[in-house]
C-alpha cells in the first residue's frame, strides 16, 4: 500500500483528506465507523485507533501516518489517550510513515505573553500534562531515530465542519440574532485557528524532512475578543452582531461538582480569562505558510453554522 493514512474523521481529518486528495494523493481515511461525511476521492476506512495491530496493518507502506484524532468526551482523557496514543508510535515506528500529530496548546499550561514554539510544556493540569506526555514522546522516538515525528498545534478552531468548538457553538445562535453565552471573558483577545489551515501545516511538514522533530504552531490571524469574532461572524453573512455575555463562573464551580463535563473545563478556564495568544511566526517565515484571510474564515465559519455542519 502506499499513500496517506489520516487517522480521525472531524474536522481536521476532512481537511488534511481533502487537501491529499486535491493534490492527487491516495488517501485512507480512517475512522471507528468508517461512517461520515464524504471526501470525494479518500477511502473510509472502520479501524479502532486503539488496536495497534490493526493500525500497523493500515500504515504499511504509507507515506505518512495523520493523527487527527479527539476523544469523544472531555472526561474520557485519561483512559482514552495512552492507548491510541501508543498504537500511533508503534505504527509510524514499525512501518516507516512520518507521524503527523495535531496537537493543541494545553501543553504549555497557564502562559504570560504570546505562546512561541520552544516554549517548555510546562502544564500542571491533568489534560495539558497528557498532552505533554505524548508529545516528549513522540520527540524522543525521533531523536533516537526509532521514527520520523512532528506537532503542530493550533488555538480553538474556526471554519467549515467545525460544530463543536467554543465559537462554533454558539454560532447558530447569534447567526439567528440572539444573545449568546460564552465561557471567560468577552473582552480579551484569543487566537482562533482555521482547521483549513491545521490541514496546510501538517501536509506542508509531512514534505519537509528537515522540519520533523519539532513542534509548529498553525499559521493563525491576530487575536480577536471572542465577542468580536462572534460579531465578525455575524457581519460576514450580512447579520447583524449580538449581544455576548460571559457564563456565570459559578456555572464550572457548582456545576462542576455534579457534571462532568463542566468539571473538566475548569482545568482550560484560565484560556478564556486572560490573554490566550498564539505566535505562529516561524512557521508563516520558515515553512511559507499563512493563515487564511479572516474574512474568509468568518464567512466560512458562519456559512456552516447556517447550513447545520
């Protein structure tokens, strides 16, 4: 077999198969269900990510091996992660793929300034520390040359078939001109990355082998309010903006102690109460990359909101 083999059906994983495929790749894209939306020209393929065995059979022969997976549920990390995480370093170290993986910021934990690649994954919480985890991992196995490895790590998503994100979820709502809740603060800028472009930066390293062995932030547009990307979303579509107002922080202190869920997010609420901003320099300088306009993204955003992606 050859080709690519993107691991993961969301949004991200769409993105990376859809790109693959543009440029006239074989694609495998490879979920639990083998069900979903489709990409014309990728192969769905059923595979549970946590069977290593399985996985190996897959990526034999692959160019590159994509994570673009998520858990289902934020209170599922701890169970969840290892396992699948560990089928991906037995895959690219058994058969050769470079693994791509889509990372996140919560290894950097509570930061004071701009994040910057390099910075030390210095996480206190339990997710953050995970990831973290999994990252030194997947470096180390590089730098022993037992496999071929990168991150990239973007800020919250934005774009089409994102349904779930924080902007995202309150989309559909201000879009049909009414008030809307956001967790943290509406006042202060956080970075939103397209997934468009999460797709971009995996393919573009994927091609680099000098780039391997690191992490790359996502090519990102300057930091807005979450207010003031809800409004943009909004304007892109000819709506007029709404009112946005924070979530009591009672909701994740009381609330926590009886879901799950809210109990969770406690760990990343400091993301929505002070400055989150992510530096994508080096990648737009070195790999020639940059982020979608973000009045494209705006429209696309809204655009999927409206047609229920």
């Amino acid at each position: 077999m050859a080709g690519h083999v993107v691991v993961g059906a969301g949004a991200v994983g769409r993105a990376v198969a859809a790109q693959l495929v543009a440029r006239g790749e074989e694609v495998r894209l490879v979920s639990r269900s083998g069900a979903g939306p489709e990409v014309v020209g990728a192969r769905r393929v059923a595979l549970d990510v946590a069977d290593g065995e399985a996985l190996v059979r897959e990526t034999e022969g692959a160019v590159a091996l994509y994570n673009c997976i998520n858990p289902p549920s934020y209170d599922v990390w701890a169970t969840w992660w290892p396992p699948a995480a560990a089928a991906f370093l037995r895959a690219a170290q058994e058969t050769g793929a470079v693994l791509a993986v889509t990372g996140n910021l919560y290894p950097y934990g509570e930061v004071d300034g701009p994040m910057v690649e390099g910075m030390p994954d210095t996480a206190r919480g339990a997710k953050g520390a995970l990831r973290a985890r999994m990252w030194a991992d997947v470096r180390e196995a590089h730098e022993a040359g037992r496999l071929r490895g990168f991150e990239v790590r973007g800020s919250d998503y934005v774009g089409p078939g994102v349904g779930t994100a924080h902007v995202a979820r309150v989309a559909p709502r201000a879009l049909a001109g009414r008030p809307v809740r956001v967790f943290g603060r509406t006042d202060v800028p956080h970075s939103m990355t397209d997934v468009r472009d999460v797709a971009r930066t995996l393919v573009a390293v994927v091609d680099r082998p000098e780039a391997h062995g690191r992490v790359w932030h996502v090519p990102t547009n300057p930091a807005r309010t979450q207010a003031e990307t809800i409004a943009d979303l909004c304007r892109a579509v000819g709506r007029p903006p709404v009112r946005v107002r924070s979530q009591p922080r009672a909701l994740l202190t009381v609330g926590g102690a009886v879901v799950p869920l809210l109990r969770e997010l406690r760990e990343t609420a400091h993301q929505f109460e002070c400055p989150y901003v992510l530096d994508s320099t080096a990648a737009q300088r070195e790999l020639g990359l940059a982020p979608t306009p973000w009045d494209e993204v705006c429209r696309a955003s809204a655009e999927a909101a409206l047609a229920g992606q």
